[in-house]
C-alpha cells in the first residue's frame, strides 16, 4: 500500500472522516506536481495519526473529467472529487500524488500497491470486482459517439457498419464488442486522446466512450466545430473509486465522504465547474451502493 501512515490506517481513517472539514475545490493549483510525502523520508506523520498523504490514479488527458496541464496542474471531477475525499481521510491537497491510470492499467495499479485510490472515470463493474473493490458511485455517464460534425448516427443498428475507436481495457470497447455492434471494425488504444486524431483524419467513424468524457474532447478549442456526440445511450456507466480488494474500512470512508460532498453541495459545484463549459448536462447523484 501506498497509504502514508503514522499510526494504524484502521483508527485513523474512521475517527478522521468523522471530524475532519472538507476543501476540495474547483482549482488543483496546490497539488503536488512531483514527490510523494514518502519522499520526504517517510516522517512527517501527524500527531494525531493522520495519514501523511495519498497516492490517486486519475486520467491526464480527459478534459473536464482529468487532465495534467500544461502548466503541471491537475484538473477535472474526478480531482475535484479525489481531493475531497483525500481532505475527509485527513489527508491536505499538498499530500496528494496524483498518478497517470489509464484505462487497461487501474486494476493492476491497485493490485499491485502503486495507488491507494483510482478515481479515473472508473466504472463499478462485477468483473473488475473479482480484482478491486469499489466505493460509491459518485457519478453517472452513458456510453456514446463522439462523429464528425457534418455525420450523423441515428441508431444502434447502424454502428455495425462503421469503424469506431476506442480504448483497451474499458466498458466502452467491450460493450460494443458483447453487445452493441459485434461486426463494428475497432480500433483500440490505451487512451481515448489517441483516437482523436484518426477521428478528424477519417480513418475512424466514430470514437466510444463515456458522454462526459466525448463531450470534453469536442469543447476543446481545437476541435471546436469538428465533432458531436451521436446522443445515443449506449449503456448506463456507474463511476466508482477504486480501492483495494476487500479494504472495506477504507471503502466505508470513502463513501462518508461521497454521502457528505453530495449533501454540502460540494458534489453540485465541482460538476457545474468541470462539465458545465462543455454543455453536459449531468443527472442527479446517484445512491452509494458499494455497502458490501
Ligand atoms: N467508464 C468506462 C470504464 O471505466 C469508460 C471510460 C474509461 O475507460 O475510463 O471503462
């Protein structure tokens, strides 16, 4: 584990996501861009036992959702939500590493210890449960098309017939494979950024992903009037924090601290900031059910 610690994780996660306050916020300027606490020799312990800091897989290159700037910051939901969270464990914004997780890596990050926490668009499925558990969900997408402007995609029938990108190792390549369009060509990569290219250049049609995660790339200043999502909901996406097998005192932490950033409003504010630029317009919180 990655969990920086002076004490034992056990009494210090419960008694700190009781009393600790909240201060996520829409800006990721304080992070930490580079060390870890462990960096500092592993010492720096709180008095009270708090946890020194957290190691969080996210996305670099899913605007609105999480992105590395250019400038070294980090933003999106899911570092807004992280670091929320991180402040109800007791752990501050400067403690956080944030690590890259892409899609095929995130169970294998957590297995192996590299992360403590994967919040990356990550949705709560049964399959990856066999591996990792999860908290929450913190939020709802739909699997869909992002097309060229000038295209249209009306129904599910017609994807068979196209040749779609997307990325190996997500919901979104397998459901189409299983169940949306078994004969659609797919091309599969490890990050949806990669698709966009061959998106503009015509050797895909269309690229599958989440809506919120679509909807980023085509408010992009540089792909402002080249794409639009098809609007077809291709499957309900759940997202979860990643989190490892079985830590379910960590688990029931987490999922205070999701319960208390939706009911403080928190939850409202960090969507509106991160989706709202690009007009998604996301539904209601959904209900924790990663209880056991
Ligand atoms: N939410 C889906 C998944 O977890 C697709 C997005 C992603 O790959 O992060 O697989």
């Amino acid at each position: 584990m990655r969990i920086r610690k002076a004490t034992a994780l056990a009494a210090t996660v419960l008694a700190l996501s009781l009393t600790a306050t909240a201060c996520g916020s829409d800006d990721a300027d304080s992070t930490d861009n580079g060390g870890s606490a462990s960096d500092n020799g592993g010492d720096t312990g709180s008095d009270d036992g708090g946890l020194e800091g957290l190691t969080i897989g996210i996305k670099f290159d899913q605007p609105g959702l999480g992105l590395l700037t250019p400038d070294g910051d980090y933003k999106g939901l899911d570092v807004d939500v992280a670091t929320y969270i991180a402040a109800e464990l007791g752990v501050d914004a400067d403690d956080i590493e944030w690590l890259e997780a892409p899609s095929p890596e995130r169970e294998n990050l957590i297995s192996r210890g590299d992360v403590d926490l994967v919040v990356a668009t990550y949705s709560i499925t049964d399959a990856r449960k066999e591996s990792i558990s999860f908290a929450g969900p913190y939020f709802v997408a739909q699997q869909d098309l992002l097309i060229r402007v000038d295209d249209e995609v009306n129904s599910e029938e017609e994807i068979n017939d196209l040749t779609l990108c997307s990325v190996a190792g997500s919901t979104s390549a397998q459901n189409l494979r299983d169940n949306v369009a078994p004969d659609a060509g797919l091309h599969e990569f490890a990050t949806y950024s990669e698709c966009l290219s061959g998106l503009e250049g015509g050797t895909v049609d269309a690229i599958t992903t989440d809506d919120a995660i679509l909807a980023g790339y085509a408010a992009q200043p540089e792909h402002e009037g080249k794409f639009k999502l098809a609007g077809l909901n291709l499957n309900d996406e759940y997202y979860g924090v990643g989190l490892a097998k079985g830590d379910t005192e960590l688990r029931d932490s987490v999922n205070e601290a999701i319960e208390k950033m939706i009911d403080d409003g928190s939850w409202a504010e960090f969507v509106e900031a991160n989706l709202g630029p690009a007009g998604y317009e996301a539904g209601s919180a959904p209900e924790i059910t990663e209880t056991d």
